[in-house]
C-alpha cells in the first residue's frame, strides 16, 4: 500500500472545451499509463468512455485513473465542464486534496471556470491553475492570469514566464530556477539571464514578494537582500499552496505536451497529501473511515461499483464495515484499482487513497460512510442543485413498464441531480433535470444501455413557489369517525416564514417534540411534506421556515392521522395568508459569438427578458456576451443561436437564482401529447 504522504488525490476541473480531457491524456501519456495518446475529436480518449461522450466531443461522467510521477502516487479524477453534469463535479471534489484548473488563453475565465472554482472554494481545495492553448493564435496568458484574479478574486502568482520567439513557437521560463523550456517541453542548454530581460526579471520578483508576504522565511531572507535558494522558495511556495495563501500558474499546451512534465512536477511538490490535509492516522490503525463518492453500474459482471475515499485505515477484502448512514454491515466483494473504465483486482487500499468496490447490490449510495472505529466517522461534504427542467417520458409500446423504472431507477441512483416519478398519465414518468443537454443525454444511454426507445415531451421550467410575508395560524381540526360516535380532535400551531433566495425548506419542531410519539411527529413532517409538493396547490414551496410551535390532540389510536389531516390544513392557511408567490429560475447565460453577429444576438436576448451583465471582445475578432435570462425563454436555445449565427456562436447557461415570475410568463409546455 502507498504511503499517504505519497499520494496526490487531484480533480481536473474546467469550463467545458477548455481542453481538460486533452491534459489528463497528456497526463497518462508522460506517466507511462497509456502508450499512445487519444484525441477527444477522434472520441477515443481514456476518461471519455461513454459512447454520449464520444459522440458529442464532452466530458459527461467524471472518471478517475491511477498513475505514478515521480515516486508519487497520483489519482487523478478528469471532471465534466458542462454545467449539466455539475453532480459529477461537487461529488468529485468533495473527496479531492487538490485540484488542476484549466483555463483557455484564448478564452479566459468563462462561466462555468467560475461555477467549479467556488465549489473548490467551498471545499476549500488548494488549487494549482494550467492556463492552456498556449500555442493558439489570439492566446493571451497576460489577459487569462489578470482574469484569474479580477474574476475568481484570488492572488493568482506565475511560476513561468512564456517567452514569444519569432518563429511562432513558445517557449517557458521557470521562474525558480531560469531554466528554459523549448516548445517541445525540453529544457534549453543554457538558463534565462533575468537581467537581459525586465518582463521576466518583474515576474520573478513579484513571484519572491509573495511569497514573501505569506511566508517569514521568504520575508527574512528578502528583508536581509539575500538570495532565497529554488529549493527553499519551492518549500514557501508549497507552504503557500496548502494554506490556500496563493494561486501558482503555470502555461503550456496539452495538445503538444508543452508545461505538462512542469505541470506534473507541479503537482507532486505542491498540491498537498491526503497527511497534509487530513489525520491519516486514528488511535488504532484498523479503524477505517471511507465516503462513497459515487456509484455507477456499467453492466458489468462485477454489478454496481462503488468508489470510495479512504480517510483513515485499511480496506480489504475480507474486512466487513459499518455503513454509518444504512446501520448495516458491508463487505466488498472486490477491491480495484481504477483506470477510467478498467478495473485492477487489488487486495487491499490504506488511507489518503481512492479504490472501487463491487458487491454494492442496492446497498451503498452517494455520501455514505463506511467504518470500524468507535471513532466519529469523517463525511464528505456534498451538496447538489434542484432541478430547473422536466420532461414527461415514456417508452415505446412493447416495454414493460417494470423495466423502464428500473432502468430510470438505476440513473437517478447514480446521478443526484436526476429525479424520476409518475407522470401525469399512466405508463408515463416526469425525469427531471440540470438542463435539456442532461435530459437528452439519459434518453440516449437508456437506448444504448438498455435498448429502450423512449418518446418525450417538450422541456418544462421547474417553476417554484415560496411565501411573501410571514404568518402564523393555530387550527383546530375536529372529525367523526365512520360509524364510531367518538369525535377526534386536533390543534396545531404553526408560523412560517420567508428566507433568503437559495435557503431552501427549514423546518423547526418545538424542544419538546422529542418527547412526542415517534409516530405522531412523524405525521406531521409527513402532513408538511405531502402540503409542500402538493401539485394541485401550485409549485412545490421553497425558501422559508415552516416552524411548529405546538401540538396536541384528542384522537385516541387516530392521533397520527389526526395530526398529518390538521398539519396540511394549517399549513394552507398559513400560506394563504403569507401570500404564494410564483418564482422562475434565472440563468447566468454565456454566448460567444463572432462580432459580426453581435448585434442580432443581443437583439434575440433582449425579446427573451434577457439583462446583459457584461460584453466584452475575445481573440480573432470574437465576443462574450454574459446576461442572466428565465429558463424558460431559453428552452429550444441551442437551435436558435445556431440559426442567428450561421453555426458560428456557442452559449453555456447555469442556475443563477430564482426570481418572481410575472404571471403572463409562466410557461408550462404540453405534459401528455409526446413525439
């Protein structure tokens, strides 16, 4: 078993096209994994393995390798950049000691670089930043680096300086030292005087006075005029990186394999070990603590796989664990080592690393902890979005109803952001989702899957509702019961009130509920929950504190169905009288378009209640449009930008936040009528 201070645990992170799947097969190129290197556009990539992924040139799933640099152990985990698939993203890093983020030097900081750095933020995940395409015409690392800091609002420092030769090629200079590097990723026979060029003299600098400010050893020797040694500022610099003081950036090309050994290299002194960022080490060294981060079944013989984070202690075979969150026991089947879609057999995996289990069956799920230690079990902090699109779906004639579920079943299981129920007619489900993209994409892998045609209907906006004001009711709910002369009765005493945007649903039961029948306070969690996603009272009801003040009843053995019925009816007037309020969700849309086309573009957004945020010019005569436009008046987009730009623009759209929507806007496509 490796070593924990051996191993880098390293999520790939980027807006999509940014070229991260080029850089993980880069990756596995210069670490001897692969012997010859795949081509996204040729759809035979190691980590895109999905035929989805193949055919539409995108990351969908993430997919995790193995390789070794250098005596280090590396798990890397290449992550989808379409904001569709940001499950894949939060689960991934929620597990990651740190991350690579890729940027375009074309392109810069775009929207979806910014949705991934604040969930590594939110983790707080050291981050190393690649600025790539380097080789392009119209690259800018200038331009990418100033980005990095007035967007992501992070102290970004280079460690190269690219050097622009006459003849087109690009060459490094590492900042430590003075080597320079060719354009083939050789270092040049002789290193960089700093004094025959002030650009990359300034760049070192300011690379010392950085460190100088988070370090005191850099401070000593800067405050003393002394030189510091490369190997003492690569000391501060992974001092730096660790407590997150700095960003370091390096430049490169994955396509051509310039800055990616540096990268490596960067990777392995800098980004810290699973000992640097957590104990690795309990009070007994069997005690294990692993988080299931994901599952996924490929339809193999080996059944679901679940992949897993070790944090303290060992993991084999014949080792049974406790499920903290199932309370049952699980035992793997098999152990492996993963390389994407391979799977290496191993006997057993010690803290700080990252392994496959099989033997799952319906047992473990996404955020589950395994352990064997009385001691409190480590968790993986994973948060996922809502749905903001539904289609109705139903499959074609001839398929058992049974195996469609199933095969919805086993797709929400893996993804978190997917939800499935029964639609509006019988034989019919709703699917929701991240997005159109999403949607499409689980439509294909049921028919490549399982072999089942599907017809859907149009997208459909998850509309929400929340509250306008605050309320507080006390109801009192009295009935007969059939045939029996006793009267039951029950009084609940209710407030609500509204939260900020994004809080969700809170509910709040008195100190002393805890005391209550467990069944009792059960039925009214149950009567709130059945009020809240009530279909027929409106959307399903978010952003506000539902606080239960107290309860009491004369309902004999009926006491539960008393207080589930009088829940829901308090819970009705209370909202009655907080006033509903229709809410839409609001993306943050990114369009990149040609200038030439610009203007019919912001004429397009501006019918579709569009607010532009900014528009600011690109490389090669392109522009960035940024605005925050209603879901629903993006709904079909994809077609419609084509045809604005002549198949020459791109856009990418997220959840931005939910708004009121005026009511002549609330738009709800057909649920039933399916093509």
């Amino acid at each position: 078993m490796t070593p924990a201070d051996a191993i880098r645990n390293v999520g790939i992170i980027a807006h999509v096209d940014a070229g991260k799947t080029t850089l993980t097969e880069r990756i596995l190129h210069n670490t001897g994994t692969i012997r010859y290197m795949g081509d996204v556009r040729d759809g035979n990539t190691v980590t895109d393995s999905l035929p989805q992924e193949r055919q539409r040139g995108i990351s969908i799933i993430s997919a995790a390798v193995t390789c070794t640099w250098s005596q280090t152990q590396i798990n890397v985990i290449d992550t989808p950049g379409h904001i569709d698939f940001t499950a894949e993203v939060e689960r991934t890093l929620s597990v990651m000691d740190g991350a690579i983020a890729v940027f375009c030097a074309l392109r810069g900081v775009q929207a979806q670089s910014e949705t991934v750095w604040r969930q590594a933020r939110r983790h707080a995940i050291p981050t190393i930043a690649f600025i790539n395409k380097l080789d392009r015409p119209g690259a800018d690392h200038r331009r990418a680096v100033r980005q990095l800091k007035e967007k992501l609002l992070v102290n970004a420092v280079p460690l190269q300086f690219p050097l622009e030769r006459d003849d087109g090629s690009i060459g490094l200079v590492d900042l430590l030292t003075g080597d320079v590097l060719n354009a083939d990723g050789q270092p040049a026979a002789q290193k960089l005087d700093f004094n025959a060029n002030p650009d990359a003299s300034a760049a070192h600098s300011h690379l010392v006075e950085c460190l100088a400010e988070s370090d005191d050893v850099i401070l000593n020797a800067y405050l003393e005029n002394t030189i510091p040694s490369p190997e003492t500022l690569r000391a501060a610099l992974r001092r730096a990186v660790i407590r997150r003081n700095l960003v370091p950036v390096l430049f490169g090309s994955a396509l051509r394999n310039v800055g990616v050994p540096q990268l490596l290299d960067a990777v392995r002194d800098y980004l810290p070990s699973p000992a640097d960022r957590h104990q690795t080490q309990g009070s007994a060294a069997e005690d294990l603590n692993a988080t299931v981060f994901k599952v996924v079944d490929q339809g193999g013989p080996e059944g679901p796989i679940a992949y897993l984070r070790i944090y303290t202690g060992t993991l084999t075979l014949d080792r049974q664990v406790w499920n903290v969150h199932r309370q049952e026991n699980f035992t793997p089947t098999q152990l492996y080592r993963v390389y994407a879609e391979m799977f290496e057999p191993i006997n057993g995996a010690g803290a700080g690393d990252i392994v496959a289990v099989s033997g799952v069956g319906t047992t473990l799920r996404t955020g589950d902890t395994l352990a064997t230690g009385p001691h409190p079990a480590i968790t993986a902090d994973m948060t996922f979005p809502e749905p903001v699109v539904s289609m109705v779906i139903e499959p074609v004639a001839g398929i058992p109803a049974a195996s469609f579920d199933a095969a919805l079943q086993r797709f929400c299981r893996e993804d978190p952001t997917l939800k499935a129920k029964p639609g509006p007619l019988p034989g019919q489900w709703t699917l929701a989702g991240m997005g159109e993209l999403h949607l499409d994409v689980v439509r294909d892998r049921i028919k490549t899957d399982f072999g089942m045609d599907t017809r859907a209907g149009n997208g459909k906006v998850e509309y929400r509702d929340t509250i306008a004001a605050p309320a507080a009711v006390t109801y009192h709910f009295t009935k007969q019961l059939t045939n029996q002369e006793h009267i039951i009765t029950a009084d609940i005493e209710l407030d609500v009130t509204p939260l900020h945007n994004g809080a969700g649903l809170e509910i709040l039961f008195p100190p002393d509920s805890a005391d209550w029948p467990e069944d009792q306070r059960e039925a009214i969690a149950a009567g709130i929950r059945d009020f809240i996603n009530a279909e027929a009272e409106g959307f399903p009801l978010t952003d506000m504190r539902i606080r239960i003040v107290a309860a009491k009843h004369d309902a004999g053995e009926a006491a539960a169905l008393a207080f589930l019925t009088a829940t829901r009816l308090a819970l009705a007037d209370a909202i009655a009288k907080a006033r509903r309020v229709k809410m839409e969700p609001v993306m943050r849309l990114e369009v990149s378009t040609p200038q030439d086309h610009l203007g019919s573009v912001i004429a397009d957004l501006s019918a579709r209640r569009a607010r532009i945020t900014e528009v600011d010019s690109l490389a090669l005569g392109a522009a960035r449009i940024t605005a925050l436009v209603p879901l629903a008046e993006l709904l079909g987009y994809a077609t419609a930008i084509r045809t604005l730009s002549s198949g020459r623009a791109d856009f990418v759209a997220e959840p931005a936040v939910y708004e009121p929507a005026p009511q002549d806007h609330v738009k709800q496509a057909p649920t039933t009528d399916l093509g």
